[in-house]
C-alpha cells in the first residue's frame, strides 16, 4: 500500500514506508508457513477480531499509516466520533471490524496491525529458542491435530514460522519513540490520528493532509484533533 503525498518530511513520517516493507515481507512468510503447514483461517471467520477492543494491542506507529489516510480523505472526525462512542464501553470492538463485510470483517485488511497479521500464524520461543506455533481455537476445533501437525513440520524444519517478538522489535527499532508501548487497538488509533492531525497543522497541511494554499504563511495553524483521550 503507498502512502501517496507522504513523503519523509520529518521525523513522523520515518519510517512509514519500511513498516509497509516490513508487512508485505510478513505477508509473504505468513504465505509460506499457511502453505507449508495447511493452516487456514475458517472461510469467513472473524471470531478473533469480534472480542473486546482492550485485548488487542498494537503501537501507535503500527496505526499510523491508517491515521494519515483517515486525516487525508477528511474522515479524522468520523473516526475520533467512533472512537469516542467506543470509550465508554467495555464490550467495544475494535471500530475497524465491519460485519457486512464478506471475507473477515477487517475493514483496514491491508493497514492491519502486526498482531492481527500474527494472530493464528505466529510463534513464540520456549526457553531453548523452540518456536511453538500459537494455533487458533477455531483451527484446533476444525481439525483437533492441526497444531501437532504444524509443530511436527517446524520441529523438522520443513516449514519456517513468523516468530511474534522477531517482527514485534523490527517495529520498534524503525520508530524507537511510537513503535513500542502496546495500547489497545481503538486508543492506538485515537493517539495516530490525534499525533498525524497535529504534525499536518504544524507541517501546514490542512486536516486532509493538503497543503494550504499559502503555506508558508506566518499565521498559527491550530491542531485540528486536540480532543483528548
Ligand atoms: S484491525 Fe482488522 S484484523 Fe485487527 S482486530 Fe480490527 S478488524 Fe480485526
């Protein structure tokens, strides 16, 4: 995905495009393991995105190339309304999950976050560096020796496995100031917008990320999300 008109002007923007790379190269190891070990997400299934908001962490940078697309379409106030609405309810979702969606639900399926790229496709090492591969409940009950199977190829090292903490400290050390620090999900993306909103003033764009028309004008550029969490 390009961030057209987001060019490395500054220190928020560093970064952006190596976090794409860095998704299309997990893209690609997730699609070897799937490959490799026959794991597959139920068709259609959405169960792990349809859990409290709070339980899925990400970074406020893993947030930030939806941000920046959400303030360049005009859409910010749309998003910091949703969210607002979604502070207050324990049982929220996640506001990009979107259940007339047919395939999944993710409405921001290409700008995901790291864990839900992770989630069902990833493992953690034991204690002698065994990367044990976190099998999804839906995929154990659909096929109760999918897990042993996919440990069984890893172990013998016919299929390789995206290890979580790997990709989770590549993050990190692209943006050591928002890539690390875990929130939940909908104030992640309440902190990307409200940081992309107010580097754009600063940078003299307007809250759709346009430059004004006489940018390099003297007058204050008032922050246009200033709402606080
Ligand atoms: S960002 Fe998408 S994949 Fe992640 S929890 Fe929200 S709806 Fe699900």
């Amino acid at each position: 995905m390009a961030l057209a008109g987001f060019t490395g002007n500054g220190s928020l923007w560093d970064g952006l495009n190596d976090l794409m790379k860095l998704y299309r190269e997990l893209d690609d190891a997730i699609a070897k393991f799937i490959e490799g070990s026959g794991l597959a997400c139920p068709v259609g299934c959405r169960i792990c995105c349809d859990t409290q908001a709070t339980k899925i962490e990400a970074t406020v940078f893993e947030l930030l190339p939806q941000a920046i697309i959400a303030c360049h379409e005009g859409r910010a106030s749309y998003w910091l309304n949703m969210l607002a609405i979604a502070q207050g309810d324990a049982e929220a979702r996640c506001v990009f999950l979107d259940h007339n969606l047919p395939q999944g639900g993710c409405s921001i399926y290409h700008c995901r976050p790291l864990l839900c790229r992770l989630f069902g496709f990833a493992a953690v090492l034991d204690k002698d560096a065994r990367p044990l591969p976190l099998v999804c409940r839906q995929m154990k009950t659909a096929d109760p020796e999918v897990g042993c199977h996919a440990q069984q190829l890893i172990d013998d090292g016919v299929v390789e496995v995206p290890i979580s903490v790997y990709y989770a400290s590549r993050i990190a050390a692209i943006n050591p100031t928002h890539g690390q620090g875990l929130l939940s999900i909908n104030e992640a993306f309440r902190n990307a917008i409200q940081l992309a909103g107010l580097y754009l003033a600063l940078a003299g764009s307007d809250s759709g990320g346009r430059p004004h028309p006489d940018g390099d004008d003297n007058s204050p550029h008032t922050p246009p999300f200033g709402r606080s969490a």
